[in-house]
C-alpha cells in the first residue's frame, strides 16, 4: 500500500481577507484575484500529475468554489464536509483583526484558555478537536492513496497543532491564499511541502501574518 497523503489548500484570497476583518463562519465570496488564484492552483494540480482519488471542501462558499476549480481540473466532484469549516467567532463575527487583539486581547485569550470562546462561537479546542478529527477521518477513507481538502487558515492552523504537535497553543503553520501543503500519514501525521506558492506567481496575495496577530 502507498503512503497516505492529503494537499492542503488554504482558499482563494476573499474581500475579508484584504479588509483584514474576521469572516469565520461568515459566509463570504472570493474575490477577483481570489477566482485567479483557485484557477492557478487548480492548473497546478492538474499539470503536476499524480491525479488524487477525492476531494473534499469546506462548504462555505469561499472554499467551495475554490474546490469546484480544482475539480474541473482533476475530474473529480467536491465532497462538502462542514467539519472543515472555519473557526466561528459567534458574536464577535465581522470584527477588524486589529480590533480583536487590541480591544478583546482574543489570541492571549485563546492561548490561555483554549476552552473560552465568544457568545455563540467556538473554543479552540472545539475547532482543533473537529479539524483534526475529519482529516483523520478522510485519511482514513483513503489509505494509501492522495486525496485534496480545501479549507481556511485559521482551522488548518489549529488543527495541524493539534495533528503534529499534540498542541492547542501551536498555531505557526500559517498558509497563504490558494498555497498547497502536504500532509502525509503513515500513519504518524508529518509535513512533506508546506504553504508551496510558485503557482500563484504574479498574483500576489495578502500576507496572512500580516493581520494585527491573529491567523485567519
């Protein structure tokens, strides 16, 4: 049996993105330069060869149109899987990034007590907890074989904490719109390539680092 693996793809750049606010559950648009991206990193994959057996997307529309270019190019139809989804913030949706650190001091917060979360949002343990229990889940649906999970920042960063380091407070694996990194599990999950980005040359993105401390 082949090495099981899984491509990680962060979704195309949105307008929450450049706005620099947070849009977890908010279920909101790619952007024309995030459409761009998704069909970059959708020729990518299909130039790269080596095909993938599934592919499975959040379902916020974000990630699901990025998913629904990358399976035009790979013939394969995107599995929808709300596990994947982003971290959910509750009542504290649609607040500027500089305003969640500098006025609700949220990442001290959520490094301190990974169980607190806003009115109506998630934990970070919850968020870790479900990430890391559905790439589990895919990887276990396809031993020995590739398959491609489209998601967002925040929850791939969280849930690969928790996959690699048996962490809730690791959260450095910050990936860029559209980059590709690879999980491999074999069945200790490990990193092969991470946050790859040569195919979105010329296109530019938002530095997800850059956004007032928090990873989205």
């Amino acid at each position: 049996m082949g090495t099981t693996t899984i491509l990680l793809i962060r979704h195309g750049e949105t307008p929450a993105n450049t706005e620099r606010v947070w849009h977890g559950s908010t279920d909101t648009p790619l952007s024309e330069r995030g459409h761009e991206q998704a069909r970059r990193v959708a020729t990518h994959l299909a130039d790269g060869g080596g095909g993938a057996a599934a592919l499975y997307s959040s379902h916020l529309q974000r990630a699901a149109h990025t998913a629904a270019a990358i399976g035009e190019s790979l013939g394969l139809d995107p599995r929808v899987d709300p596990e994947l989804g982003e971290y959910h913030l509750g009542s504290w949706e649609g607040r500027p990034f500089r305003e969640l650190l500098e006025q609700e001091d949220f990442w001290t917060r959520i490094r301190d007590d990974p169980d607190f979360a806003p009115e109506g949002g998630e934990s970070v343990r919850q968020v870790a907890e479900r990430v890391a229990s559905a790439l589990r889940r895919i990887a276990g649906a396809h031993p020995g074989e590739r398959t491609v999970v489209v998601s967002h920042g925040g929850a791939m960063s969280i849930g690969l904490g928790l996959l690699l380091d048996d962490s809730l407070n690791s959260w450095r694996r910050v990936m860029d719109n559209c980059a590709l990194s690879e999980l491999i599990l074999d069945p200790q999950p490990r990193l092969g390539r991470f946050n790859v980005t040569d195919h979105l040359t010329g296109v530019g993105s938002v530095d997800p680092r850059d956004l007032g401390g928090g990873r989205k």
